[in-house]
C-alpha cells in the first residue's frame, strides 16, 4: 500500500514505515504530522484511487523526527566582460517525517466535513430571506448606455498606405557589380 502526498509544493510517494525529507513543517521532534493533501492511495489488493485533485478524508499520518538542514548550495551569477559577479549561498530547512499509517478515510478529516454542511444549510437558509428582502425594496433604473459606433467604411479601410519595401542587402548589391 502506497499514497501520493503533496506538501511544500512537492510531491511524494510514501509507504507505511517510509524515512522522507520534506520542506519544514511547524512542530518539533516526537510530535505527530497529518498530511491531508493525498492525491492518490493504492490499496492492499493494487487498486489505484486518484483524487481530482485531492482525495476526500484521505490522511497521511507521520511523526516528525528531527528539524534538520540540507547542504549548502552556492548560488553564482556571473556575466562575461561585464564585471558582473554575484554570489549567494542558500541551506533550505527541511523535516524529516516516518509515515506511520495510510487511512483512505481519516477520523478527523471527516468529521471536520460533516460539521461544515451544517453551517453551509444554515447560510443557505438565510439567503433567501435576503434575496426576498432585496426584492421588496424600489430597483432603481440602470443608466442608459450610449449608442454603439457604426463601422467604418469599407473604402477608408482599403486605402490604408502600402507597406514599405526592405532594402536590398549589401551582398545581392556586391554581387550586382561584379
């Protein structure tokens, strides 16, 4: 069983027990991490659910082993005979995360969404009492638009000044005197 997860704008592909480094995640060593951001899960019997593009409920969890660095990387920018010289150095901050379980339905996840339609029927009810408000109060008239322009005439169009020629090029014009 593996699952596709996308964190840090990177995508991963993880298994049960799998040791990653990902971009830094806010936490700190021992804590426990859900990634809720799984774009495909392939089950025990090898069949594949993609998401469009997440899959709903779907959680990764892991926990988080160590807050770490990764190597220098020296940035170097130069331009030839400009005296242009730029040099930079960059260590990007990474976490370092063993996924502990794969749930196509997380616990979480879900309750979380079913707790989210109720305030959503809620809205839904009070719209049209606002909609019913709007309507019993005077529409005011919308302003009147200027007429469109006519098209310019056909003639006009085709009198347009002709293209200018390119000149002839130094070689045809050597070429000629020989």
């Amino acid at each position: 069983m593996f699952a596709v997860i996308k964190t840090g704008g990177k995508q991963y592909k993880v298994a049960k027990d799998d040791v990653i480094k990902v971009e830094r995640l806010a936490g700190e060593a021992g804590d426990s991490v859900q990634l809720d951001e799984v774009l495909a899960i392939s089950g025990d019997d090898g069949a594949l659910t993609v998401g469009a593009p997440l899959l709903d409920g779907a959680v990764v969890s892991a926990t988080l082993l160590e807050q770490a660095r990764a190597d220098k990387i020296v940035v170097f920018k130069k331009k030839r005979r400009q005296n242009y010289r730029r040099k930079a150095g960059h260590r990007q901050d990474l976490s370092v995360l063993r996924i502990t379980d794969i749930a196509a339905k997380g616990a979480k996840k879900a309750t979380a969404k079913k707790a989210a339609p109720k305030g959503e029927a809620e809205a839904k009810a009070a719209a049209p009492a606002k909609e019913e408000k709007a309507e019993a109060a005077p529409k005011k008239a919308a302003p009147k638009k200027a007429p469109a322009k006519k098209a310019a005439p056909k003639a006009a169009a085709e009198k347009k000044a002709p293209a200018k020629k390119a000149a002839p090029k130094k070689a045809a014009a050597k070429k000629t005197e020989e």
